[in-house]
C-alpha cells in the first residue's frame, strides 16, 4: 500500500549471488563500504537509498542514483548543512515565523 512511498525506484542492477555489487530479485546489499585505518580520507560509501530514513526527507533517495550507477562517493562528509541538536529538559520551539 505504502510501496511508492517507501521503495526505491526498480531498475536493473549488475551484479551475483557471490560478488560485493550482490543484486537479485529479492535481495541485495544495505551498503558497499571500502576504508583502509589511516586513510579514511580515501573511503567510499554507497547506500542504496539516502541517509535519511523519513521518505518524505530529501534525503531520503538522495544516493540511490550513485547506487544504481556504481558511482563513489566519498565515506567522510563534507560541510554540515544541518544541525540537529538535543537539549535535556528543553522543549522544541519553532523557527521563528512558523507555527
């Protein structure tokens, strides 16, 4: 019922049972991650939806271009372009000019 809202768009994938790109019908890899320890610099991460896990985020499905493509994207983030912060024992207030 929920299926356009929450599934990644069907496209065909390369891939096997027996390979890291694993892709079959029903099943597939969560994530690809490749790190050496000293050089995380050079990591690459791919996930196949986004990194948010609300579907009505931008980021959402905001990766699973990269994914379907194969394409790297780097493992360390860039510039923070949000910033959720958690306070004990405060209530969330609204921006202001919103209700």
């Amino acid at each position: 019922m929920l299926s356009e809202l929450l599934n990644m768009p069907a496209e065909p994938l390369p891939g096997c049972p027996y390979c890291v790109r694993l892709s079959m019908p029903d099943s597939g890899a969560s994530e690809r991650l490749v790190v050496a320890p000293g050089r995380e610099s050079d990591g690459i991460l791919h996930m196949p939806g986004g990194q948010s896990g609300h579907p009505l985020s931008s980021h959402y499905r905001d990766q699973h271009r990269a994914w379907v493509e194969g394409a790297a994207l780097p493992l360390k983030a860039g510039r923070s372009v949000f910033r959720l912060e958690f306070v004990p024992g405060t209530v969330p207030q609204a921006p202001e000019g919103r209700p």
